[in-house]
C-alpha cells in the first residue's frame, strides 16, 4: 500500500479548489483507495473540529503538544520539528489547528509509509472544506479501520428513576459531547436511541493516551457538579476530608473557561478557572470572609480540595491545585461542561481494530 496519487490535488479538492475534472478524478480515485481515504479523512476530521467548535480547540493545543511521545517519533524527529516549528509560527487560533494535523499525520505515518504526505503539507490545510462530502459516519468509520476506536452504549435514566424522555436525552448527549470533545482523545459521534432511554457513541482515536479507555469513559458520565462550599474545618474525618457544611459559593454554571495551568510547581497538576463576573462578585466576598480558612473545593459529593484561602481573590480566577490522585484531563472535562442531569452508565463498551 504506496499509492503516489497527488496529495495536492487531494488538498485542493479538500478546498474547493480544484478544477470541476479532477475533482472527478479525486472523487473517483477516494471510493477505491484506501490510503488516500485516510488522509482525506484526516483532512476532512480536522476541517469538522475548526469548524464545530473553534474556541474550544485553542486549548487543547498545549494539551496535544504535551501528550506527543517525542520519544516514540524518535525516528521521525525531523518531520516533528518541521511541525513543530510551522506550529510556533502561527497565531494562537492556527495553532491547534495545526497541532491535530500534525496529531492525524501521526497517526497515519504510524499506520505506513507515508513520508511523501508531508512534503505536501502546507498550512492552508486549515482552511474548512466548502462542501466535504464525507459525512461525520463515514469520517469515523475510515479513521476506526485504520486506526482504531470504540464503540459504546450508554443508558440515560431521568432524575426521577424513570426510564429517560427525549430531552433528558439531549441534555445527556449535549454534556457527553462536550466532555469527550475537550478530553480530545477522540473524533465521535452520539446518537440518541430514544425507545431503548439509550445513547450511542461512535469513536476513533485521535489521541489515545491511556489503556483503560472504559474507566475514561465511566469518569465521563459522572454528575459532575463542582461547587466552592464553605466548610467546617472541625468536623474532618480519619482521612483528613471535610464534609460541606455552609452555603455553596459558586458552581459549573458560574465558569466561563476551565484551562490548565501553570503554577510553577514541577509536578503539581493545576486547573485554572475563570469565573463570570456575578460569581466573582460572589467568590470576592466568600474569600474576604473565609480568609486563612478553608474552602471546600467539591466534586459532586467528593472533596477534591480544602485550600487555605490566602487573600481575597477579586478577579474571578481561581488556580485550583489538584491532589495527586486526580486526573487533571478529566476533570477539566467535566467542570468545563455542564452537570448531567440523569444518571448515565456504560452497558457496552466494544474496542475496534485497536
Ligand atoms: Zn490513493
């Protein structure tokens, strides 16, 4: 599998901007071929995420960049630093886009031999297909057969125990969406199955960084209401957790933007949230009067953390140190969406071509 069809004339097709003959030719030779198939697909992945959901993946750019095992390309740290240079030279909107390019040419140079794909790169791959006449299905289909993916079932039941309604569906749709999107380990689709309270997801790796994919996802579907409460210092537990006691402060609704951070501490993960402006009102004066006490930090019914509050934070930024045992992708995950409203749970989960 060497195919030398033109990548540019691929490129351009991928644009809008080739002739109305070859894109016949392109269209033509894309149904029979797989390997051009694939780095279609990749075009055309990248393409759908700009376009979906641009703000989003300005982010996940530092996120991708830290995750690329340099080790691991070792081989091809040429080409990486090709990439990573046309990457530090673009704006910081370019940039992640770049940065899931050079995540799907990875991906495909892992797959074969297909050094030539890069002599072809150019940045105005970023640019969105007019018109991609691949839809998102068949995206992940190609991208799964390739490289791998899942797929998974998950039943929705309403807040009251009954079985869900098309709007607890949506909601719980909505919010999986967005968690998977900002997790960015996969290109997906969901699907809602209304007569069996279900929904269905579709997913081919982008950015696979663990082996337990299923525990990934069962940390996805949890309510995952993070509130700043006030808490009761005196009432700790053996293990040193407080229970919430207080009013809460602040909560998902209230954050604007949930990004990592670096608070310069080797090794410390750290989440920096942005409140809106009424929470930071709210958060100033919990702060004003919780000052060198502390503030109960909590995950649904868990506390994360318990920080001293220091000084009055006014700004309506919060740097939250997380513990050891959290996983700062997933969380990040979850405070950035909204809380889910029903209760979700896997009953199927299968791995393809992984
Ligand atoms: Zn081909």
């Amino acid at each position: 599998m060497n195919c030398n069809f033109s990548h540019e004339e691929i490129d351009n097709y991928f644009e809008g901007e080739a002739s109305v003959e070859s894109s016949k030719v392109v269209s033509e030779h894309l149904k029979t071929c797989e390997e051009c198939k694939v780095y279609y697909s990749s075009l055309v992945m990248t393409g759908k995420l700009i376009d979906t959901d641009i703000k989003l993946q300005e982010s996940i750019f530092k996120n991708i960049e830290n995750r690329i095992d340099r080790h691991k390309y070792r081989g091809k740290r040429r080409l990486y630093y090709k990439f990573t240079n046309l990457i530090s030279r673009k704006s910081s909107i370019l940039k992640p886009a770049l940065a899931l390019i050079l995540l799907c040419f990875i991906t495909i140079m892992a797959i074969g031999n297909y050094s030539n794909i890069i002599g072809s790169m150019k940045p105005d791959h970023n640019k969105v297909a007019s018109n991609p006449d691949m839809s998102t299905e068949d995206v992940i289909k190609t991208l799964i057969s390739s490289n791998g993916g899942f797929t998974s079932k998950l039943l929705v039941q309403s807040p009251t125990g009954s079985s869900a309604n098309k709007e607890d569906l949506e909601q719980a749709k909505s919010v999986i969406i967005k968690r998977l999107n900002i997790l960015s380990m996969t290109q997906h689709e969901v699907n809602v199955d209304l007569p069996n309270s279900c929904l269905n997801i579709t997913g081919a790796w982008i950015n696979k960084n663990n082996n337990d994919f299923k525990k990934t996802l069962t940390d996805l579907t949890v309510p995952g209401k993070l509130t700043f409460q006030e808490t009761d210092t005196k009432a700790a537990d053996v293990n040193g957790k407080y229970p919430r006691a207080g009013e809460i402060i602040c909560d998902n609704n209230d954050i604007v933007s949930a990004d990592y951070a670096d608070n310069g501490v080797p090794g410390q993960k750290t989440i920096n949230i942005k409140f809106n402006a009424q929470a930071s009102a709210k958060f100033a004066e919990a702060t004003k009067k919780l000052l060198h006490k502390q503030i109960g930090i909590f995950m649904d019914d868990n506390l994360l953390v318990a920080p001293v509050v220091q000084e009055e934070i006014t700004d309506g930024n919060v740097i939250l140190s997380l513990p050891d045992e959290a996983n700062p992708d997933i969380i990040r995950a979850i405070i950035s969406s909204k809380p889910l409203l029903s209760k979700v749970e896997i009953t199927d989960i299968k791995f393809v071509n992984n």
